[in-house]
C-alpha cells in the first residue's frame, strides 16, 4: 500500500508529536526522575543507626486467647521479659515441654512442633520450631503502626 506523498514526508514530525502527547519525549527520556519523598517508619534515622527503643509494657498475664485462623501460632498470653531461648538453653520448654506441663499447667507444643522439615517425626522439638519467638509473640501496649482492617477468618467468628 503506498502512503500519501504529504503523510510521507510528515510521519516522523507526527511521531515524535504524538511521542511527546503520551509523555515519551525522546529528549528527555534520559533524564533522571524526580526524587520521591518518602517517609518510613524509622522516620528518616539513617539505617546505620537505631531509634531508640519506645517505652511500650508486656501485657501482664491473662487467659489464652482466642485464634483468629485455626493455623495461627497462639498469641502469648503471659510476659517474656527475662526468657531466654540460646542454642543451648531455651526457657520456654521449662513449662511446654510435655514432661512439664503437669506441673507447670501450660498447654504442651503441638504434635506439629516436632516434625522436621523433611517430615521426621522427632521426640524433642523440632530445629524449625526450637526458636519460639519466630511464630509466638507476646502483646504490648503499643499502638499499631498502620491501619489495619485484618478480620477473623469466617470459621472462627
Ligand atoms: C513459668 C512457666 C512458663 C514459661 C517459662 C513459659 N510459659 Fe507459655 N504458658 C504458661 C502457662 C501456665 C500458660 C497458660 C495455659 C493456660 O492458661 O491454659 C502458657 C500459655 C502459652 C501460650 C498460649 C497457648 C494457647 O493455647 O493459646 C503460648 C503460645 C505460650 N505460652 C508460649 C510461650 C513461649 C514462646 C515461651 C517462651 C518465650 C513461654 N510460653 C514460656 C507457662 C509458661
Ligand atoms: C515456625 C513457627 C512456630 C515455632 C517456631 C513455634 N511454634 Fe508453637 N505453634 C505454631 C503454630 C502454627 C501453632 C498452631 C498450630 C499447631 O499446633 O501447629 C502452634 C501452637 C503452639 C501451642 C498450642 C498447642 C495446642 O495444642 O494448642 C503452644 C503451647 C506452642 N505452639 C508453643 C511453642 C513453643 C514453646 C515453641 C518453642 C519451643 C514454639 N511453639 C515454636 C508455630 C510455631
């Protein structure tokens, strides 16, 4: 199909026009963009440095909550101030293990809590679920950080 002689001689001026109506202007494609200001949380504390720590409290102890989703790791109903889990020493178990709970009258891990990753089923706590604090948190005064409209799964309400 042959082109009209005028829209011929004129394609590339009508290109580069229709480039620069959507935004493509060739010349200033290379030019940086315009700095977007952000504000983090960390309130512009350089990363190198810390905030200090905010003066939040533990709840004190209280009855066991309810679950949000059957899968949820329990909430921690009591403090952990002072608990400490090492590589050699993990305080938790003093009450959760299950040759302790009879005493202690904490709920015992979960059977779940002592398959590997590769599905052994071992007799003491799983390396994937030695580290407590990972799944199970404590709660404190502080006040959400972001607005959140989570909502407890249909099952459970
Ligand atoms: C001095 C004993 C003790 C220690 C140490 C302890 N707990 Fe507990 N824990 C309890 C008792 C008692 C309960 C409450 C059981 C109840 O009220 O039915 C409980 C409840 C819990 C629950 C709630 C279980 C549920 O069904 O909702 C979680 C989760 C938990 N503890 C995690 C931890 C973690 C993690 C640590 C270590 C950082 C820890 N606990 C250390 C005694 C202890
Ligand atoms: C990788 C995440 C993870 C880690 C680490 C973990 N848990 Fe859990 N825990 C869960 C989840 C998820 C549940 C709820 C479902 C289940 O039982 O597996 C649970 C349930 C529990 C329960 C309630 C059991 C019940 O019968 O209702 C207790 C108590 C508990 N965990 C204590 C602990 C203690 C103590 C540790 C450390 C030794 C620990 N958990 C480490 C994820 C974890």
């Amino acid at each position: 199909m042959k082109l009209p002689a005028l829209l011929r001689r004129t394609w590339p001026l009508m290109l580069a026009l229709s480039m620069f109506a959507i935004g493509l202007d060739p010349a200033r494609a290379a030019d940086p963009p315009a700095p977007v200001k952000l504000e983090g949380l960390r309130q512009g504390t350089p990363l190198n440095q810390d905030n200090p720590p905010a003066n939040h409290r533990q709840e004190r102890d209280h009855p066991v909550g309810d679950r949000d989703f059957v899968q949820m790791p329990p909430l921690i109903p009591h403090t952990i101030s002072g608990y400490q889990i090492t590589k050699n020493f993990n305080k938790c178990m003093d009450c959760h293990a299950w040759q302790k709970t009879k005493e202690s009258g904490a709920t015992k891990i979960s059977v779940t809590h002592f398959k590997t990753r590769d599905g052994v089923e071992l007799d003491t706590v799983s390396p994937r679920r030695y580290f407590c604090t990972q799944c199970h948190v404590p709660q404190s005064d502080a006040k959400p950080l972001v607005p959140n409209t989570y909502e407890r799964a249909k099952g459970m309400k």
